[in-house]
C-alpha cells in the first residue's frame, strides 16, 4: 500500500480526543467494520514534517550535533570511541481480518543511537544511549538531543566516583520516570495472556484478589498522544484503549490478544502486537505506569536511615523471579542521598515485593521509551511511573 503523501490536512494535526496521562481526555477511537475498499489512513502521531521530505545532508547534520555533544559533554572523561547512527522509518500499516474489518493507520519514528567506550578507573567500559520518539524530523529541532547526550554523560561521569554498594536486603527509592521498568519486568509480563495462558504465571485466577499494596494502581494504555507505545488500533485491528491492570492492589484485567484472550475466555483489549508482519501478534504491554499517588518524595527519603536511591535503570529479565540493573543509584544515608554507587542488581519475586510498595510519590513522569523484545519481536514501549518507596528490596 503506498504511503499518502503529506497534505494540509496531516500537517501538525494533533490525534482528536488523545488521552493524557492522568486520564483527563479519554481518547473514543472506535473500530468500524468496513469493506476494504474503504481503508482510509490515519496517523496517531501529530507530525509536521515526513522523512520524506527530508534531505540527506540535514540527516547527517544530526548525526553531527551528537558527535559535538558527546564531545562536549564527556570533557573530564577518556572517550576511546565512539559510533552514531541515525534511523527513522515511516510505516503504513493495514489489517484487513477475516471478520470483515480494515484499519489503517501511518506510523513515523525518528531515532539516533550513541555507542561509545570510555576509560576507567577499574578498566575501559562501552555502552550506548539512544534519543527517540513518534515525530517526524521535528524531532530532532532545538536541543532535545544534546540534552539527551549531556544527561548521559553526567550519568558517566557520576560512575567514575562511585563506590561501591553494600548488598543486602534494603528500602530502595526509585526516581521517577525511568522506575517503571520495575513493574514492566516484576508483573507485566506476568499479566499477558500468553503467560495467564500456559500457566506461567503468578497471578493466574487471580481476578478481583489483592496482588498488590493499595498503593499500587498499574494501567497499560496504548492510546497516550505522542508516547513511544501508542497507536490508534493494535497489530490485530482492535482499537487501542487505556486497560487498568491493578486498582488499588486489587488485580482488574490481563493484556489480551484475540488468540491467547479466548484460551482464558476474555476478548481483546487492544494489546495484539507484533514487529511486522513476519511474527503473529500476541499481547504485549505498551505504555505501562504506575498511577501518581500523594506520598511526599522528600519525606519518603528522610525517613531512610539506609537504603539505595535508583536514578537510572539498565536492562532486565522478567518472570515470576526477575533481576533489573540499577546503571545509576545513590547511597542513601541518615535520610539524604549521599555518594554514587557503581552498578548493581536489584532482584527479587515480583508478586511479594508488589505488596512492600509503601509509598508512592505525586511527580509521575513518563519516560522517552525503548523496545521490548518477546514472541512476536521488538515492540515501542514506555515505562513510567512517580518517585516509588520498596520497603524491603534484595541489592547485590
């Protein structure tokens, strides 16, 4: 199907009805079950400028301000390489089901990816760092992106000092935004129907049972304007939706495809994704957050006579057990956070340390979104959520 090309009607137009995060402006997309023929293409995506349009020299110029970034930003550090890579991709996507029903939409992303070795004191070490979002080249105005570079640089810079953590069993704080890949890795896989499916899972029958503290309210919502997970319909043509997975502790709902939902009798709640069209969808997690709550992030510190304060998270595996890197922390000692800790692993059973959440902050914010990597290939996700207290949390 050949892409529509841009018009005054696409230009900067915003998706009407989008949701926002706290859930003001409900977003009514609906499904209409048309002939194929009548396929029109839609964007979730407020765009003003398509890659399209976009010269090869003003890609590369991009590329450039990272390499000047980097180098700005890392002075004080020995950069021994370093590699930049630039990608977008703009996808018309259509599904056309057996039922009848055909949904259309256009998809656009713009990434630039940072690889780079630095020298340290215990030995050279690479990593990388990415700057993302659903936009057209608009993204890459202002300074989004040195930004980007510099907050990673002083992350970098804050590792060359650190010492150390004292492992053991300890409250742990997470700053807000970048912690919500504890509940992505500690539950959410756990609550989609394929796991529910086959028995892989702790929260198995567990409808309407408290799973969690009552501090806790997760929500799976594929339909926030501009976030990384979000469309208007999934990979099956199910329109997108808000899903409320835990309320209050309390379990409410699964992230159901067609296929696995009817395995344990639910329908579809708009969660059937997939990479492209070589992999069936299945239901996967979008953007998933922690719902802001009333506790005060300083106090929730102050009370701490020892503890770790996660500013950064890295990579993690999920499961029933599951273990996340803390690429950024800080001691916390006599109710301050006090000096950086070289990185280590925060592990633990995800449906006991659920119920340890014993304060959650009023700041949520929502993070810039990466990919999750299942059964059906690499999907956008977000995951978010406010400042967020463990009483109780294993730190090697």
């Amino acid at each position: 199907m050949a892409l529509l090309t841009e018009g005054p009607g696409l230009l900067g137009a915003p998706v009407s009805g989008a949701v926002s995060i706290d859930g003001s402006k409900k977003n009514l997309f609906k499904e209409e079950r048309i002939s194929a023929d009548r396929c029109t293409l839609q964007t979730p995506i407020p765009y003003q400028r398509g890659f399209d349009y976009v010269t090869l020299s003003e890609k590369l110029r991009v590329l450039e301000r990272a390499e000047e970034a980097l180098r700005a930003s890392s002075q004080g550090l020995r950069l021994l390489r370093q590699r930049f890579a630039y990608s977008d991709s703009d996808q018309a996507v259509t599904v056309i089901d057996s039922e009848g029903r055909c949904t259309s939409e256009r998809r656009l992303m713009g990434r630039v990816r940072v690889y780079y070795a630095l020298e340290g004191k215990d030995g050279d070490r690479s990593s990388w760092m990415e700057f993302v979002r659903p936009a057209g080249f608009e993204l890459f105005d202002g300074n989004g992106l040195e930004s980007a570079v510099a907050e990673r640089m002083a992350r970098e810079k804050s590792v060359e000092h650190a010492v150390k953590m004292e492992g053991g069993v300890m409250p742990v704080v997470f700053a807000p935004g970048e912690g919500g890949t504890f509940w992505h890795e500690c539950c959410g896989h756990q609550l989609e129907a394929p796991a529910i499916a086959s028995g892989n899972s702790d929260f198995v029958g567990k409808i309407g049972e408290r799973v969690a503290s009552e501090k806790v309210t997760l929500i799976d919502d594929g339909t926030i304007s501009g976030a990384y997970g979000s469309s208007l319909y999934d990979d099956e043509g199910s329109a997108r939706r808000s899903n409320v997975l835990i309320e209050n502790g309390v379990l409410k709902n699964y992230l159901c495809d067609r296929y696995f939902g009817s395995l344990i009798g639910e329908a579809s709640n708009g969660c059937g994704r997939r990479e492209n069209y070589t992999f069936a969808p299945t239901a996967r997690m979008s953007n998933t957050y922690l719902a802001a709550g009333t506790d005060d992030p300083e106090e929730m510190i102050r009370e701490i006579p020892y503890g770790l304060y996660v500013k950064a998270l890295g990579g993690g595996s999920g499961g029933s057990v599951f273990s996340i890197l803390c690429s950024e922390g800080y001691v916390i000692r006599n109710g301050k956070i006090a000096e950086s800790v070289q990185p280590c692993m925060l592990t633990g059973r995800g449906e006991k340390l659920m119920h340890k959440v014993d304060r959650v902050g009023n700041d949520l914010k929502i993070e810039q979104g990466s990919f999750c990597g299942a059964a059906s290939g690499l999907v956008p996700v977000t995951a978010s959520c406010p400042t967020m207290r463990i009483s109780e949390m294993m730190v090697r």
